[in-house]
C-alpha cells in the first residue's frame, strides 16, 4: 500500500513523498525526472517493501516544484545543489537508525543528475547507486559538445528554457508533453504506448495542472544544454575531474530506444564510475519504468543481491 505524506526540511523546503514498507528498515530511495513525478514509481515501491524482495522501506520523494513540494520562484533555486539539499535533508530523516544511509538510491532523467550530483559530493549518504537513462555530466558534456546526433536530440532542452514555456506545454490538454511520452524511433510515428492508460494519464495530468514551472526550472538553471547563437551553453562549460567521480557501487540501466538521450552517452562511463556495472535493454523507450518495471525490479534486485553478498 502507498503511503502519502508531507516531509518538512530543516531549511524551509517541504517534500511530498509516496512511501510504502515499515519505517526502520532499510531504505530504498527513489528519484524521478520531468515530466513526471514521484507516482512513476508506485510499482518499484510496492514491490521493494514486501518482505519477499527484501521487505525495505521505500520513498520516492516529488523534486521541488513539482506536485505538492514547495515550488520557489527564483530559477536560481533549482541549481542541483539546492536539489541534492533537499534529498540529502530526506535521506537523514528516513534513515534514523539506519546509520543516515540509503541501502541503494535509484534515480532516471532529472532525479538521476540530482542523484550523480549526490554520489559525488555526499558519498557516505548511500550504499549504492542505480541509474535509469539520466546522463552522466562528464559524457553528456562530451556528447553536447561534440556529437551532432545528441545536440539534435537534446534540442527539447532550449524550448524548455522559453519564458513561455509553461503556456505552451498546457495548451491543447498538454499536447506537447503527450508526444513527448509517446515519441518512438517507429517509421511509424507515435501511438499511445499500453501503458499509458486513462488512469495513468489522470495521474500525469494532477501533476501538471499543479504547476510545470518547477520542471523547466530545472532546464533553466543548467547549463547543460545544446549551443545556439549567442547561447554557447554546454560549449562554454568545463567541468573539473573532482566533481564527476563517483566511487559507489553503481549500476547503470539504459533503455537503447531512448530517442532524447543516446547510447553514446553510456560510453566512457568507466572513465567516472570506479565500480560499474551497465545493464542495456533493447526495444525499450526513455519511459522503461512504466514499460518494463519487472525487468527494471529484476536488475535493481540483483544488483542490491550481489552487492550485499560482498559485503557481507
């Protein structure tokens, strides 16, 4: 069962989170990106906290700005430091008596560059790390920078930016971000997709008329964006080695139908990550939670088994 609540922050932010397992047990946290929100995950948590699957408490917080969390103003706000603040506050809550450390931290799109962000800056707050389609900033830089193919498909990224942005996602009952999560590499075209049902598209819609300033907030805030004129963007951007390592455990899964984040993005991650294991999955979108949760649950659940085995 999904427990719903409002968790307060020391430093003035709320967060709502879906939950399901006992609080005290090890946690599982979980990390959306845009357009979604923190529901994407209701299959994942219901499945981790059964006893069977490990029986682990599992949060899936809703990021700033969306659904019901505080949703500052300011686009400065939405700076990953300040999102990496926000999860790290979450993780020292739910983990009291748990050491203040994560059993594992999944994450996909947004909720995976606030989670990179993390591992690299706040170590000790997790065990391990999974990541569904969200780039890593060394190789996304490199592919924005240099591959032609990704610029093109990162596009998306600069219509974000407009200040009237949110209008247009809203107009026509969201046309724009239905074909955003209806987009395929078909000759074909787009078809609405099995999973996405009546009751699926309730839940989106909920958590786009609560507002989508905090989604495209995100784009806004980052530089990590293709160039354009007088917009040098990622091309103006170099990161120091320092802020890209990542020293957790760490398991990588990437849909490769992905048509907004490329293959290319997954080479050279072990250039970052000193302990990776990738996990590609054919004929699978950009939205593989929604389309093959248990395979996801599959992989995240044998990774979390061998891990404990070294541990141990």
């Amino acid at each position: 069962m999904i427990e719903t609540y409002l968790q307060p922050l020391p430093h003035g932010i709320t967060l709502s989170c879906r939950a399901a397992g006992e609080r005290g047990r090890p946690v599982l946290m979980f990390l959306h990106g845009f357009p979604e929100a923190a529901f994407v995950w209701d299959v994942l948590l219901a499945h981790f906290s059964r006893a069977e699957n490990g029986g682990y408490r599992c949060v899936a917080p809703n990021l700033r700005g969306f659904e019901q969390s505080s949703a500052p103003t300011d686009t400065g706000a939405y700076r990953p430091k300040y999102l990496v603040q926000d999860v790290a506050a979450l993780i020292e809550i739910e983990t009291q008596g748990q050491g203040g450390q994560l059993a594992c931290l999944v994450a996909h799109d947004w909720g995976g560059a606030v989670a990179w962000s993390l591992a690299n800056q706040l170590p000790h707050l997790a065990r391990q790390l999974v990541i569904i389609n969200s780039p890593h900033p060394g190789t996304f830089l490199r592919e924005l920078k240099n591959n032609p193919a990704q610029q093109a498909a990162s596009a998306y990224m600069n219509f974000l930016i407009r200040p009237d942005a949110e209008q247009l996602l809203a107009q026509d009952d969201y046309r724009r971000l239905w074909e955003f999560l209806t987009a395929t590499k078909s000759e074909s075209g787009a078809r609405t997709p099995d999973w996405l049902t009546d009751e699926v598209k309730t839940q989106y819609r909920a958590v786009w008329d609560a507002g989508l300033s905090g989604g495209c907030n995100l784009y806004r805030a980052s530089p990590l964006r293709p160039a354009r004129p007088a917009d040098p963007a990622a091309a103006a951007v170099d990161l120091p080695r320092a802020m890209l390592t990542v020293g957790l455990p760490t398991l990588v899964i990437w849909a490769m139908d992905d048509t907004a984040l490329l293959p290319g993005l997954i080479e050279g991650l072990d250039a970052y990550v000193e302990h990776l294991t990738i996990q590609t999955v054919a004929e699978a979108s950009h939205w593989i939670v929604h389309e093959k949760p248990q395979q996801v649950a599959q992989f995240i659940a044998s990774f979390l088994r061998s891990n404990s085995l070294q541990n141990s």
